[in-house]
C-alpha cells in the first residue's frame, strides 16, 4: 500500500504536524512519498521521494495550483490513499483534491478498524467506520491523533512547480491578538464553558479561579458570544495550557478544546451530561448543574 | 445578486445518541433538531449582505433532507432569507458527502448564483466537506473557515481562521463560495414579526431523485461510542457530598488544597 503525504508549511517553516502524518503511515503500513510547498532550507528529516514546491513561486495558500501539484505527483505515484492533516490546510485542499479524481475522502481520522478508517462524529460523542468504495481515497487526519514520527535522513527530492492565477488571491497573515494573560504559565485554570448559561454566571466560574488561586479560561462559544475576552480561549485557536489542575465548567469537550488542555496535569469536569466527551481525558468528571455545583464548591475551598 | 445559504438540520448535541437498526447512523426517535450551528453564522452573513445590497438581490436558503428540516428552513426565513428550497429526502443521512455536495450543485447549475455560503462543518457528521467540493464541482472561487467577510463590486474579501489565532486574508472573484466558522458574526434571533412575514415566504420542494445523479464514493459501515479510555472517576449525587468528595480529591491528588 502506497500512501502520497502532504506536508505543512506556514510563514517560511515546516510545521511539525507534518511529522504526524509518518505516524499515521506507519501504523497504516505503508510505503510513504511526500509532497511539500515549502523551501529547500526547510527540508523535512525524511529519506523518501518528496516532491518540493516552492512557496515562494507557488504560494503558502493558493489551493488551485497546491491542487495542481498534487495531482501531478499523484499521476507519478499513483498511491492508495493521498493524507493530509485535518487543519486549516488541509480541510482546504484535501475536497479539492479528492473531487478532481472523484474519490472518496474521509474526514479526520482518529483509528483504524477491519479495512476502515474510523472517524468522530456527533461533536466527538459518537465514532463511524467509513469506508472509501474504490481502493484509492484522500484522507485527513485527526490533529494530535497519531504519533510524531520522524523517520530521519535527507529526502531524495524532485522539484515541481505550476503555474498561472488561481482563483483567489492571498493577501497576507494577519498576526494573532495579543494577550493579556498567558494562560500557559498558568498553574491553575478554571474555565468557562456554553454550559454555564448566560454571561451572568461568568462571576461564579471567575469566583471559583480566584478562591483556587488560578486564571479564568473558556471554550470558544464563552468567547464568540462575547462572555469572556479572546484572551481567555483554550484550544486550537486559543492558547495551549498544561496547568496543574485544569477545571471543565459546562464544557463538552470538542477536541480543539481537548487539543488545548489534554496536557494539564489533573483534570476536573463538571457536566450534566455523563457522557460529554470530556469525560474521557478528565480523571474526575462530576455529573452536576455547573450553577449548583461551582459556587457550593467555591464556598468551601474559600472557607 | 443571487446569493444562496445552505443549511443542515442537526440533532441537538447534548443528546444521547443510539444506533440506528442498520448501525450505520444514529437512530432519530426522540431527538430535537435544529439548525447546525456553524450554518446560523452563515446565514447570518448572507442577510447582512442580502441588506447591505438592497433591492435586486435574492437569498434562497436550501437544505436536504426530511420533512423535519422545513423547521430549519423557516428559522432562515424568519431570520432575512427571501426563499427557501427543500430537496425532499427522507434517506439523506445515507448518502455521503460527495452526493450531497452533487445534489446542491444540481440544483445551483444555470441558475446565476453569485456567492454560496455553507458551514464550515456539520455537527453530526462534521466532514468538512460539502461546502468545498459543491465550489469544485461548480468551478467557483473557494475559501474556507472565514471568520471575516466583506464584500464589494464582485469581490469577496475573507479571513481565514487558522491554527493559533492567526488569520489569512484572501480575495476572490465571484461567482464563489465561502465556508463560515464560528465567531464570524453574531447570529440573530428571528423576531416575532419576522417570523410570521417568514410564513407568507416561498418553500419550494423538489424531490431529491430529481437533482441526484452522484453514486456513492463512501460507505459508513458503523455507527458505535468511542471506546472508553477509563480511568477517571465518575461522580454522581447530592451536590454537597459531591463538594465534600472533590474537596478531598484535591487534596489528596493534587497540591492545591492542603
Ligand atoms: C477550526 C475550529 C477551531 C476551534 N477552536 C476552538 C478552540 O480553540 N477552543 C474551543 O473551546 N473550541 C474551539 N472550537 C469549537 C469546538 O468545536 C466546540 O464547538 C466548542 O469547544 C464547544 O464549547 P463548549 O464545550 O463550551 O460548548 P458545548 O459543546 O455546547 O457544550 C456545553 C456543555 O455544557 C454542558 N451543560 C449544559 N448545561 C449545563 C449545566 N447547567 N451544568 C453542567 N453542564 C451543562 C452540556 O452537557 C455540554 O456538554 C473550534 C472549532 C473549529 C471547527
Ligand atoms: N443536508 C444538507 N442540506 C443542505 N446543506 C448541507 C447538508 N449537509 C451539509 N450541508 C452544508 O455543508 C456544510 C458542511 O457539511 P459537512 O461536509 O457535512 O461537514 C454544512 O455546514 C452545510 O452548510
């Protein structure tokens, strides 16, 4: 089985979830080649084909000519499965790729199971078996999914290029906001999450961080409705956090929040719902109404 | 203009789910549907600039699938879409995401829209792939998770969400397709006088073995709970004893509490 790898490649660096997606092949068992927009300066640590683009001809973000180039090599290699990593990039390209050979794509693979890949589903509740119906599919992968394997030696590299507009035009980068917390030096961190309510109840999570001694952090609704700053968001597009005690108020447990706190070294949730996701990575879930539960528990731990 | 939304009903996510009989999907007796989440900040974005643009602009929200989604439907309406199209399918969740990004672009082929919009993800099946493959299989302009979106003389321009909190900004042409993140706006909520404008609104239903041509390209062979990791502890009781335990927890596992 043949695997043709899409490696990552953003602001002039590799980035490492490209080294994710050897994990993945090698728990696939599959011959890999990969396929880079990027620089010679940035050469993955791999001894296999890779077929190197310039970004700076071919652009960091320009889908129709990435498309292009990975048809290309796609013709020379003919693999079994094209894999990208389920990020930005990837659920970009991956569709793009997949409708212009017309097969299947599975999306952001957690497993492997009898000849499927196995995929989350219903906000990470549930898991499916899919199965591409032809031999050959685009696959992506689940972000932190699978193991950071890096295979070692210099690439045999082929360069490709492609060429004309482009349907879209990138501009720029736009720099992150700053913060006015570092969470990530955080030895404490109680967070906020849609299941606490309303912005009323915001106090009541912040009362039990201030009693705990720790930061006030919440999941992506808490911050898009406007309850609590950016600053504050943990997760993929928030800040990544290893506390000490990490605190889950109403939050379910989507896995770009887990991808931001799964680190943390003990983890308390508290949900209504026995089987919110987040109870798989907490070692203690509390099955209770957030609103009852916080402040009972505040009024002790400030006793 | 002509601009289109399309929207997916969902089931609410705090939801037990159970499998269907087949065991390929989730079985739907007593669950509550409504719009997917990521779907309202695209609809929301369609009527900011259906308003900005006035007279001569036309928004047809379109969802697929069972009677059910004419609930979703009317909340669009009622929300500042002009029409509506149900493509009727009782058996939507069997088909992946190629046939149903096939039936959209069906349905969107010779009829002059400008700008698509969709979710950048459904909750329950969260591929991420409808919206992208509908602009591959029409040959529009394509970005995706947009957190910023403005428009002007045929040109989009959009922020792409990316890892980290880091934008991109992108221009394209129409006739293009954009797919709407979370954060990207404030949805609103329908209003009572909207929503009873929204009943006089046209729904036009169209059975989906008129715009589906697309085989499968993928089969979901089950439909199951992850896999329990184990470990952690679950408590469950009177809120009191649940204090008195976490407190004793935390001193015993962890140095925050002495
Ligand atoms: C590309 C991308 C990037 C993202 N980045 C991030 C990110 O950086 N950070 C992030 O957090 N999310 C991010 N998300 C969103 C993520 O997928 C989830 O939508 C989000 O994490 C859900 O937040 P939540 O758990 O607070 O809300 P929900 O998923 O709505 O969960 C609310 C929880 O509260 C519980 N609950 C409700 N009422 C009560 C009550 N009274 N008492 C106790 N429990 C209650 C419910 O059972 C439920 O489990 C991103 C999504 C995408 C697609
Ligand atoms: N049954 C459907 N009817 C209309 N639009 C849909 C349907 N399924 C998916 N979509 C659109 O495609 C987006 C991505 O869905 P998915 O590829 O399933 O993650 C959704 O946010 C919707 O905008």
């Amino acid at each position: 089985m043949k695997t043709l790898l899409i490696g990552e490649y953003r602001e002039g660096k590799l980035l490492d979830s490209t080294y994710e997606l050897f994990g993945f092949a090698a728990q696939l068992g599959a011959d890999t080649a990969m396929l880079l927009v990027g620089s010679d300066a940035q050469l993955p640590a791999y001894g296999g084909t890779l077929y190197l683009a310039d970004a700076s001809v071919c652009g960091e973000y320009s889908p129709d000519l990435h498309k292009q180039l990975i048809l290309e090599a796609v013709q020379k290699e003919n693999p079994d499965y094209i894999v990208f990593v389920h990020s930005s990039y990837g659920w970009d390209l991956a569709p793009r790729v997949a409708a212009s050979l017309k097969v299947a794509q599975v999306s952001e693979i957690v497993g492997l199971v009898d000849g499927g890949f196995e995929v989350g589903c219903c906000n990470a509740k549930m898991r499916r078996t899919v199965k591409p119906a032809s031999g050959r599919g685009v696959l992506t992968i689940q972000a932190g999914a699978y193991p950071v394997l890096q295979p070692g030696g210099s690439p045999a590299v082929q360069k490709i290029t492609a060429a004309g507009g482009g349907s879209l035009e990138f501009v720029g980068y736009e720099a992150a906001e700053k913060k006015d917390v570092d969470l990530g030096k955080a030895e404490i961190i109680v967070s906020a999450g849609r299941g606490i309510g309303k912005k009323d109840n915001v106090p009541v999570i912040l009362a039990l961080a201030k009693a705990l001694g720790g930061e006030l952090g919440a999941s992506r609704p808490v911050v898009d409705a406007g309850w609590v700053e950016h600053s504050h968001q943990v997760g993929t597009t928030g800040q990544t956090v290893s506390p000490k005690l990490y605190v889950a108020c109403g939050i379910s447990g989507a896995i770009q929040h887990l991808a931001g706190m799964k680190k943390s070294d003990f983890i308390i949730a508290i949900n209504k719902d026995k089987d919110a996701p987040i109870g798989e990575i907490a070692d203690v879930l509390v099955v209770a109404d957030v609103m009852q539960f916080v402040p009972a528990l505040t009024a002790k731990v400030a006793r | 203009m002509k601009l289109l939304v399309c929207i997916k009903q969902v089931p609410d996510l705090e939801s037990r789910f159970k499998p269907d009989a087949a065991g390929v999907w989730y079985n739907e007796t007593d669950l509550a549907f409504r719009m997917n989440e990521y779907d309202e900040y695209a609809v929301e974005q369609a009527v900011q600039l259906r308003e900005k643009l006035g007279e001569g602009t036309e928004l047809t929200v379109l969802s697929i699938g069972p009677d059910r989604v004419v609930e979703a439907i009317k909340k669009a309406l009622a929300m500042g879409c002009d029409n509506a199209v149900h493509i009727q399918d009782t058996a939507v969740s069997a088909k992946d995401p190629w046939q149903i990004a096939s039936i959209i672009s069906t349905y969107v082929q010779g009829k002059n829209f400008d700008l698509i919009f969709t979710g950048m993800q459904s909750q329950d099946r969260g591929s991420a792939q409808v919206g992208v493959t509908v602009a591959e299989q029409l040959g529009f302009a394509c970005t995706t998770t947009i957190v910023g979106f403005d428009y002007a003389d045929g040109t989009v321009t959009a922020k792409r969400e990316l890892e980290g909190g880091i934008k991109g900004v992108v221009k394209l042409k129409t006739p293009a397709l954009v797919t709407c993140q979370l954060g990207l706006n404030v949805p609103r909520y329908p209003t009572l006088p909207n929503i009873m404008k929204a009943k006089r609104k046209e729904i036009t239903a169209i059975p989906v073995a008129d715009l589906l041509t697309a085989d499968l390209l993928a089969t979901t062979t089950s439909f199951h709970p992850p896999a329990k990791k184990g470990g952690g502890i679950v408590l469950e009781g009177d809120v009191g004893e649940l204090v008195d335990k976490v407190i004793a927890i935390l001193k015993d596992k962890t140095a925050v509490l002495r």
